[in-house]
C-alpha cells in the first residue's frame, strides 16, 4: 500500500512540536520510528538477502518523505539540538530497513514500534530509508534564523513558529496560508476545536441520484485531478486561478477564499478571464492560464460538466485541474470558508 493505515498510528505518537528545516530539495526529518528503533545511524549491516529484496522494491524519495512527513514534529532536524528521540538522518538504508524489519516480523519487541512496523508495506519501508538515508543534519544558527526567515525555510507555506501554538494544523510544517484576494489577504487555516462536527448542507450523506450522482475522479482525459494542499499552492500563486463553478446561490452561500466565481453555465462564454482571447466564433487560448475548478463535492457535476465545456472550446486539457473534494471535503477538514460576493 502506498499510503497505508502509517497515518493514524504515526499522528498518536507524535505529540511534540520542533522546528525543522530544508536542505535543498529534501526535507531534513526523523521518521517518527526513529525515536524506538534503538539504532545507531553509523552502524553497518552485513549484506542481507530480504533487505536487499525490499530496497529493490522502491527509489522513490518523495514518496518516503511524505511518509516521514508524519512524525516531523517529534523530532529535531537542528544537528546542534539535543533531541529527546535520536536523529537518524544519513543512517545507512539497509540499517533501517532491517530495523523496521525485525519490528514488524516480531524479532525485536516494543509495542509502539511493532504498531508502527506493521502499518508499513515493503515498498513504504524501502521509500522511507530511501529518503532517511539521503537526508543529512543540518545545525541552525538559531539568532539568523530569528532575524532572517529565508533561514528557516524555502517554503512560502511553512509557519513552524505558528504552527507550534496550533492544536489542528494543514500540515506538520505549515499552521495557516495566507492568500491574496480582491479584498487583500485572507488567512486559510483548519478549525481549532477537535470536537467540532461538520454541519448543515455538507453533513449530508445521500442526494437523489440523478441529477447529484458520484464524480468519475478524472472529468476528463488530460486533466488533473488535485487534492486541498495543491489547491492551496495554486491559491497563492499569483499566477494561478482557482474558480468556483457553482451556481450563485451556492457560491453566496460560502466559498474558497481567493477563488473566483465563473458558474458553470457561463465558464464557455468567458474564457477571456482566464487568458484566452476571441478570434471571430473560436478561442484562442495559447496563453491560458493553470486553473482549478471546484464545486460541492464528489457528488457534484457543475465543475466537471464545467471543464468538458472548456476543452470543448479549446481549452488546454493540461491546464486544467479539478478539485474533486469541493466544498463538502473543504469543511469536512474545517477549512476557512468566506461569504462570496456579486
């Protein structure tokens, strides 16, 4: 499994909140496995037959760093900081497959750690000492970074500081996202209170099928299909359009803030606002601009019907992305919705 049940059991072992940072491209954290697996990062293994079978079995180092994703804030990426569970970042990959290994089959024994290793399949096991033993310490001047927030991270979406006074998060490193909006900036951030329930409209299992069936998760060939942290990237980018397709009544109801309402029914005739332009009946859209489109939810049909209409029209497909979740998934993870506006 790709992203397996890793998840629950990693976020109830991680309670503390530390400060990490970036190393170029690879994001410099301890697997929260590592507090447990009781390893020492400069330790040699003997070549091992099933470990060298798993570490065959995935390179893919984005993928471990997702997964490692979850325990980043138990532990400390400062190579200076005297952590409370051990670093291992540059320990050798089939150290720490072996490691994971023994947990999982039994050999070694701790019951947090044997949770842990039993939520892994091989292919997470090998991505994640993929990515581990790639990942090197890197010491902080913790005075520059007070006074220099390029030191601290190459993310625009990264808010440690923030991020450590928040009980509910959008993501380890990241408390809330700031966007522009015709109204200045809006902050996005999640409900803080972890008894809150979704309610009203959105709480709704069952609609009548048709005309509000399920959603193929693709609407379209050569579009891509986003979840909320992409649709979040693309509301901070200048340059990206995020559109709500829904129809008025819905849109005033609360919406995306920093999206821009275009009704599904209209999307075909205003093509211009999103960078093409009218040559005699056709458009023109070498210039188009990357846009999302968003509407209820799974069971909603306005965005999808709304993308079909502009590849008609000769919108780039590959321009193109659709926010499946929509405003039911939005408020189901309690993200900031606004009032929209004529």
């Amino acid at each position: 499994m790709r992203v397996g049940s890793l998840r629950a059991v990693t976020i109830a072992l991680c309670r503390q909140t530390r400060p990490f940072v970036r190393t170029g491209s690879v994001l410099v954290v301890a697997l929260a496995l590592s507090a447990l697996i009781g390893i020492s990062p400069a330790g040699a293994l003997e070549p091992d037959a099933e470990v060298e079978r798993v570490l065959g079995l995935s390179d893919d180092v984005d993928w471990g760093e997702y997964l490692a994703g979850e325990c980043v804030t138990c532990h400390a990426a400062d190579a200076a900081t005297d952590a409370e569970a051990p670093r291992i970042h540059g320990a050798e990959a089939p150290y720490l497959v072996r490691a994971v290994l023994d947990y999982r089959g039994g050999v070694r024994t701790n019951t947090t750690m044997g949770n842990v290793a039993a939520a892994l399949g091989d292919e997470e096991i090998a991505a994640l000492a993929r990515f581990l033993s790639a990942a090197v310490p890197v010491a902080v001047d913790k005075d520059a970074a007070d006074t220099d927030d390029s030191a601290a991270t190459d993310s625009d979406m990264s808010d440690t500081d923030e991020n450590a006074s928040m009980a509910v998060a959008i993501r380890p490193d990241v408390a809330r996202v700031v966007v522009p909006t015709s109204d200045g900036e809006a902050v996005v951030e999640r409900i803080q209170d972890t008894a809150n329930v979704i309610a009203g409209e959105f709480a709704r299992t069952s609609r009548p099928c048709p005309p509000f069936c399920i959603q193929p998760i693709r609407p379209i060939d050569g579009v891509e299909t986003i979840g909320e942290l992409e649709l979040l990237a693309m509301l901070e980018d200048p340059d990206g359009i995020v559109v709500d397709s829904r129809e008025i009544d819905w849109y005033l109801d609360g919406t995306i803030p920093g999206s821009t309402h275009i009704p599904y029914t209209e999307i075909a005739s205003r093509l211009d606002e999103l960078g093409c332009t009218r040559e005699g009946d056709a458009w023109r859209c070498d210039d188009a601009a990357t846009v999302a489109l968003f509407c209820n939810g799974p069971w909603c049909g306005q965005s999808p019907t709304a993308i079909r209409a502009m590849v008609r029209e000769g919108y780039p497909a590959n321009r193109i992305r659709y926010y499946r979740g929509g405003m039911q998934v939005w408020q189901l993870l309690g993200l900031s919705v606004v009032q929209g506006d004529f």
